[in-house]
C-alpha cells in the first residue's frame, strides 16, 4: 500500500507567489503519484496565517479547482512556526508522511524524492 503525503504550505500575504508555486507543487504532486510513490490520496495543504492580502480566496479557489489542493485558515497570524504546527496537526490523522516547504518556492521541490 502507498502512503498518503500531505505537503504543508504556510501562507502568509502569497497572493502574488501563489498562482506561481501551486502549479509547481501540484507538478510534484503528481509525479510522485506517477512514479506510484505515494497515494492518490495525497494533497496540498496551504496554512493561511491570517493573510490581510487575497491569500484566502486564491486557496479556496485552487481547492474548488483541484482536490489535490486543500486549505485551512487561522483566525489571525500566528507566525510561520504556528501556522506550520497547525497544519501538521490537521494532517496527522490524515497522511503517513508529512513535508512541511514554503510557498515562495525557494526550497527544492525536487527533495521531496530524495529519500
């Protein structure tokens, strides 16, 4: 049996990085899926951290767009570390592996098959 991942993004004020890194990661996504590295039950989960930007609606449209993408929200900005936390807490019963990157898309994404 393959393992569910689930990629935790925190986000906060991405509005212009966003519509950029989503495609790449779904990219990932989907190529760990091919290559039968993961589960079809894998997703993305973006963190909003209580963005005063458009943050929350570009998630909620990628969510509505793809199943693979997910999204939670935090009442107001908690901070990269918190908004991390708070998303690994809502996949832990829901994935066997979790990966934490940035939404900037400065972190390789490619590591992700580097095990």
């Amino acid at each position: 049996m393959k393992p569910t991942l689930y990629i935790v993004i925190p986000c906060y004020n991405e509005e212009k990085v966003l519509p950029i890194t989503a495609p790449l990661f779904l990219d990932q996504l989907k190529s760990m899926q091919s290559k039968d590295l993961i589960s079809a039950d894998s997703r993305i989960m973006f963190v909003n951290d209580g963005s005063k930007d458009s943050t929350w609606d570009i998630i909620k449209q990628l969510a509505k767009e793809n199943s693979s993408f997910i999204g939670v929200t935090l009442s107001r900005n908690r901070g990269h570390q918190n908004a991390v936390l708070a998303g690994l807490m809502e996949a832990k019963d829901k994935s066997d592996i979790t990966i934490s990157i940035d939404c900037d898309g400065q972190d390789d994404i490619g590591a992700m098959t580097k095990w």
